[in-house]
C-alpha cells in the first residue's frame, strides 16, 4: 500500500511538473547542429559549424554503439536507469568522500543532472546544486531515459569549440561516432572534466592516466596500449587539410598523418560543399547530415590533375583551372573542382570557376551544328572555307586557327576541324536570334540575359557562359537530345528513367544528337584542324570539343562518353592574356584522361553510341567526299553519311566525264591562287569582296602604301579591268583579285572584261 501511494503520489507529481513552463528546454531542443556533408559514398567532404559558430552535430541514440554509452554510462552515471533525476545514493556517498577529504573532491551530480546545468546554468554551491537537482526532476517528468542520454550525449562541452560527443569523435579521431571504440571513448570521457589537462591532442600522457583510472574504477578492463595508440592518433601533427601542399619529406608516414588529419577536420571539394550548403540554406532545409552525388576520390584525382598541369604552367600566365564532371543518365554531380586551390588567395582561389562566366570560344559550335541539322542542313552539306566578309556597316572577317582556308568542306569535317569561316556561315544563314533561342533553351541562361546584344561572331564564342552550362548542355548530345536536371544529392530521384532520350526536356532531335557526338568522336574528320591528336584518344567511344577564347586567355575543352560528361577550364580570374599560345590540347589532355578514370572507376560495361541509338528513319547513303552529293559513276572514291529521307542529296555534278572537278564559281580565287587541281565553273560575274556598304579603317601607325583592301571576284575573264571612282587601278590576276589602295572617304569599284561583264560595289574608307 506504501509502495502503491508513493508511485501514484510521483505520477501526480510528474504530471504537474510536466506542466510546468520550461523554456530552456526548448530553446535547448532547437538549437543548431552543424551540417556534415558526406560523398556518394559516406566518405565525409567538409563540416559546417552551427549558426552560433560552435562545433556541434547531432547523432540519434540508435546510431551511437552500445560500448561507449555503457562507458560514459559508468564514467558519468552508474545507476541513470534506476533515480529520478538525481541519486540519493550517490548524493550521500559524494558527502562523506567530500567530508573526509576536507573539500569538495565530488559532485555527485547525474547525467539528468549536468543536462539540467547545460540548459540553466547555475552558481556554484548549495543553492546551485538544488536548482539543478530540481530542474533535473523537471527534464524526468518531461523527456524519457533515452531522449535524456542523447541531448547528454550530443551536447557535452570538451572546450575547443567543440560540443556534443560525436563531433568531438571526428575532431580527435577521424571517424564518426558509429565507429567509436571503448578505448577512445574513454579518453573522450575524461575530457570534460577539465578539457585543457586531459584532451588527447594536447596532454597524450595526462588523458591516458586519466582513462586507465577510470577504466579500473568502472571496471572497463581496458589495455593501456590500446589507450596509448589511441592517444598517438589523437595528437597527430596537424597538416594542410586541403591537400594542396606537400606532406612533410613525402615518407609514407607523413602522409598518413595528412590523411588522417583531413579526416578529422574534413575540408574536401569547398566550392561544391559551399554551394550545396547555400542551397540547402535558400531551401531552409539545413540539415545535419547531408549525403552528397560528389565522389571524393574521382574529386581528389581531379584536383590533382589539375593543380599538376597547371604547375607546368606557371609561366603562361594560366594560374588557375576549373573541372566538372556528371553523370550522363541522371545527371548527378561526380566532380566539381571550381579552382587550383580555395587557399590560393594569389589566384583568387576562392572564387568558383565552375560558375565564373568566360568567353568559350569553338565549344559553342556543336549547339550550332546541331541548330543547322535542325533547321534542315544535312551532314553532307558543302560549307566554304574561303575568305569572306560577313555583315556590312560592322564588318565580321573571321580566319581559321591556323590562316588557312580549305574551299568547299563538308558539314561533318568543317565541325570535327572547327573551322571558324563555315561556322560564321551557318550563323548567319540559321540567324543569331533564332541561335540564342537555341542556346537559352540548352540551359544558357548567361545568352539570355544578352538575348538581342549578340552578333555573328557568336559562332566563335565570344559570349560569355559558365563551365557549368557548358557541361550541362553537353551531356545533351549523348543523352539523345534531352536536357538533364543537375543531381546535387545522392538521395535525390534520377530526373531521368533508364532510357534518356525519352525523358527529360527534349531540346535536340535525336537525330542531330546523335549526329553531332558522331562527327566529334570521328578522328579522321578532325585531322583536318588538329591533325592526329592522341590527347582525344580513348579506349572506347567518346566526343570532344576544344575552344580558346580571343587571345588565348581561356582554354577550354569537353568531353563525354555514353555514360560521363566532362568539362575543363583554363585561364585565369584576373582576365589577363597568356603568354604564348598554350592550346587546348592541354585541358583536352585532363578531360579524356578524367573520362577514361570514369570509365574505369564506375564498373559498368561500356556502351557504343553506334548506330543503336541512331533514329531508325535516317538514310545510309553513299556521298562523295568533295562535293557531298550522293556519290557517282565519276566520282574517285565514296564514304557513307547517315542523312535523313527528305535530305538525300543529288548525284554528285561536280565530277565530270573526262575526270575533271568543276566547283562553284565563288572557289574562283581558292582554286587559282595555290595553282589547286580543277576549275570553276563559269556563272554570272561578280565581285565576292569587299561586301557593299562595309566600312573600312586605315591603320595610322602604317604608311599608305603598305595597307590594300582585298578585291576578290568569280566570273570575270582573265586581266578584267579595275576602276575605282572612275580611275583604272589595274588588272585582275589569274584568280580574279586585286589590291586596292586605300585612301579615305566614300569608294566605288567597277570591274568589266572583254565580254561586257561588269560589276560594282560601294564602300568606305575611314
């Protein structure tokens, strides 16, 4: 009957305590944890502290091991399951040792207890240690046994900015709290009873005496030799967390202290890790454990890579370099490197290149080819590659890399090669405005904010996008023309189902597609512009797309296989221009060897991009390859072009009978100026260049007569007479061109043969 009138006397009065308003609790309850963001595959990539700046995560009850609750459990509070709030017994048994010792050598005070003390803290003293025996029977009333030990556990201080056992396990030993031992949960123990003697980092020795102590106290039978290895990992010398600087004599024991020590205070990928926690803070949806696409050791291989290539460098004036790599099919994230190093404040290093906005030079000639196969272009179409003026008022004279021009090109080799002449042509023909369109709908948001404000010389790249948006829109080609939705965590859904082409914003056909990762993963099509080019060799199918921007001051490169898309780029922050021409072989050299390290690391068989995936209404017709007409009885030789039904070409006209080639008129000058075999066939007489209405300028640190302007004319006889306002200049040559001199002002230029043919234009000189 006691026994019975004592519960139901401490249920009435734990229901009323229960009722009491308690608002240190809950502000203690809602306090922020730091968020650890963890890889693809739970290998932890950076901690960020809790909004009050401190070192805190949160780890749930069932995820802490049951050994070291059973360490601090007998450290800290033998009989927690069996008092209420606080132990009479312990209360008692802390009195005598404190009367014998003549201090206080013993508190007494429970797990509940020293909760209680976190939440309100109090003064020292009797009065103190009732306030915190009273509020202790306040957090009994309210919370269980369970939901007491892990605020306990995920909030004791060991000083360091560090609070809550599992953050303190990853500062000291490099691990989560799941992999805590009994050994090293000791030594955690005795920290807070004072944090500056007994933490391992500082005082090894003093924190192993401390742990044997109360492993004989508490009966834990632990090995001092496991405490002393312990200790030593603990206080291992403290090294350059980012990795970017040379550990110590390069022994391997030096760079397992480094490797440990990253563990410890993780500092991996910093601009993908800051991104993803801003994100997560827009969405306000920070939490403390974040599992990430990223894969830390594709993104330590990459960093390496990096920073390697750009060591050679130095002297270019290119300091720095940005990669990204994605998963083609859900579009998740693998690497994000966004500079050399985020602690290289001499190149800005901080900065994210991945987002940084630079001219991208050739790579946006895919994304225009592919508008052309849209617009009703075939592969086998004939592009020139001759000298010419596009535009009017505001001239556009575009050259190829290497100055030369090749004449009549076909589609396929003009993109493989990046010609720069047919791409221009193709722009202008497709119209810049419908181009932007284009672009905008890849995912170029940086055309958009400049829709209307681009020219021709766009097909060359000279907008400014992101490497990001660049890799993006990439991976459109072997995902069949469908955009993906970029993965940032590896618990999102796929934004795709197995087959891509069928899901997903569609974008492209998947015809042109297809067609394009065809022309740039075809090597005999781009030896034209870069010769044999072993950097873009792999061991199974891949495209790539290099680009330089106007004095080289960024270098670019992409690359994708069926599975992996990769993006590479080279410059600097500053915008200065490089010395020397360093090319684009160099970010083209990261980018297969990344993808091939993809290929490898990923295990999956590989996939061809052969005709499979190839829109079965396309055509396999035979062409030939001068003229790209569908190959004839005249023709020396033939290869084979995938062309769609309503687009197959002409039997070739340019091959004739008795063996010779006859071109358009307008290769007049290509042919006769390098003495090339064949003829132009004749047509209405013209004059190519200069295009009416173009303004010149004359360059005033030149004399007069070292500057001409280019006459160039199809169609004229042979020693056709020049007139420029009215005065003969001379005579046409063999190729049907001329040098103008140049003088200011408002020109005409008549030119007339033997057979009446004449022609004029109107331009000027400024």
């Amino acid at each position: 009957m006691v026994l019975f009138t004592a519960g139901l006397f401490w249920a009435v009065f734990r229901g009323i305590l229960s009722l009491l308003p308690y608002p240190e609790l809950a502000a203690y309850q809602s306090r922020s944890y730091g968020t650890l963001m963890y890889d693809r595959n739970g290998r932890a990539l950076r901690f960020f502290p809790a909004a009050d700046g401190v070192k805190r995560e949160w780890a749930s009850l069932d995820g802490i091991p049951a050994g070291v609750i059973r360490v601090f459990l007998r450290a800290e509070d033998r009989r927690f399951y069996l008092h209420p709030g606080f132990d009479p017994l312990s209360v008692a048994g802390s009195a005598l040792r404190n009367l014998r010792a003549g201090r206080i050598v013993s508190g007494a005070s429970t797990i509940t207890m020293q909760l209680a003390r976190l939440l309100r803290p109090h003064t020292r003293g009797l009065s103190g240690k009732l306030s915190e025996a009273w509020d202790a029977l306040r957090l009994e009333a309210r919370l269980s046994k369970r939901e007491i030990l892990e605020l306990y556990l995920n909030g004791i201080p060991f000083g360091s900015n560090i609070e809550g056992l599992p953050a303190m396990t990853r500062a000291r030993f490099g691990r989560s709290i799941s992999r805590l031992d009994d050994a090293r949960s000791a030594l955690l123990a005795v920290i807070p009873r004072r944090p500056q003697l007994y933490d391992p980092a500082r005082n090894p020795d003093a924190c192993v005496a401390a742990a044997l102590l109360l492993s004989k106290r508490c009966g834990l039978n632990l090995e001092e030799s496991a405490l002393r290895q312990a200790a030593a990992e603990a206080a291992e010398t403290v090294y350059d967390t980012a990795g970017s600087e040379s550990a110590g004599d390069g022994t391997a024991r030096e760079y397992q202290k480094q490797a440990a020590e990253m563990e410890k205070t993780p500092f991996f990928a910093p601009h993908f890790t800051e991104r993803v926690y801003l994100m997560l803070d827009a969405a306000g949806s920070v939490r403390p454990s974040v599992l990430t696409s990223l894969d830390r050791q594709l993104q330590s291989y990459a960093e390496t890579q990096l920073q390697a290539e750009l060591t050679a460098l130095v002297n270019n004036r290119v300091s720095n370099g940005a990669i990204m790599a994605i998963e083609n099919r859900t579009g998740a994230v693998l690497i994000y490197a966004g500079s050399v190093s985020w602690f290289n404040d001499d190149v800005s290093g901080k900065i994210d290149g991945v987002r940084v906005l630079n001219q991208p030079g050739s790579c946006l000639k895919p994304f225009l080819y592919a508008k052309a196969l849209d617009s009703g272009f075939s592969p086998a179409d004939i592009l020139p590659d001759i000298a010419t003026v596009f535009g009017s008022g505001e001239a556009y004279v575009p050259a190829n890399f290497n100055r030369r021009f090749n004449g009549p090109v076909r589609f396929r080799i003009a993109l493989a090669s990046s010609l720069n002449i047919p791409a221009v042509y193709l722009l202008e023909r497709i119209g810049v405005r419908s181009f932007e369109d284009y672009l905008i709908a890849l995912g170029f948001d940086s055309i958009g904010k400049m829709r209307g404000n681009h020219g021709v010389g766009l097909a060359l790249g000279n907008a400014e996008v992101s490497l990001e948006e660049m890799v993006r829109a990439f991976s459109v080609f072997p995902r069949g023309g469908s955009l993906p939705e970029l993965k940032w965590f590896a618990d999102e859904a796929p934004s795709c189902a197995r087959d891509p082409a069928q899901t997903g914003e569609q974008v492209m056909s998947a015809y042109a597609a297809w067609e394009i990762a065809d022309i740039l993963s075809d090597r005999s099509s781009r030896f034209v512009g870069f010769g044999p080019a072993p950097s873009l060799v792999t061991p199974f199918p891949a495209m790539f797309k290099t680009g330089t921007a106007n004095q080289f001051q960024h270098i670019w490169a992409l690359g994708a296989s069926s599975r992996f898309t990769v993006g590479v780029w080279l410059g600097n922050f500053s915008g200065e221009t490089v010395i020397g021409r360093t090319g684009s072989s160099i970010p083209a050299r990261i980018a297969s060897h990344l993808l091939q390290i993809l290929e490898d690391y990923d295990g999956s068989p590989e996939q061809s991009p052969d005709t499979a995936n190839l829109p079965q209404y396309a055509a396999h017709i035979a062409i030939c390859p001068v003229s790209g007409m569908a190959a004839g009885p005249f023709c020396t030789g033939s290869l084979h072009e995938w062309i769609l039904p309503s687009l197959v070409p002409r039997t070739c006209a340019w091959h004739r009978p008795d063996g010779g080639i006859v071109y358009p008129p307008e290769y007049q000058a290509w042919l006769r100026e390098r003495f090339r075999m064949g003829r132009s066939e004749s047509g209405n007489a013209g004059i190519r260049l200069p295009v009416p209405g173009s303004v010149f300028y004359r360059d005033p640190g030149l004399p007069d007569d070292a500057q001409a302007l280019r006459l160039e004319t199809a169609g004229f006889m042979a020693n056709a007479l020049v007139y420029m306002d009215g005065i003969l200049q001379g005579s046409l040559n063999p190729a049907g061109v001329f040098a103008l001199s140049v003088f200011k002002g408002r020109h005409t230029v008549l030119v007339e043969d033997e057979n009446n043919n004449r022609a004029s234009v109107e331009f000027e000189v400024k």
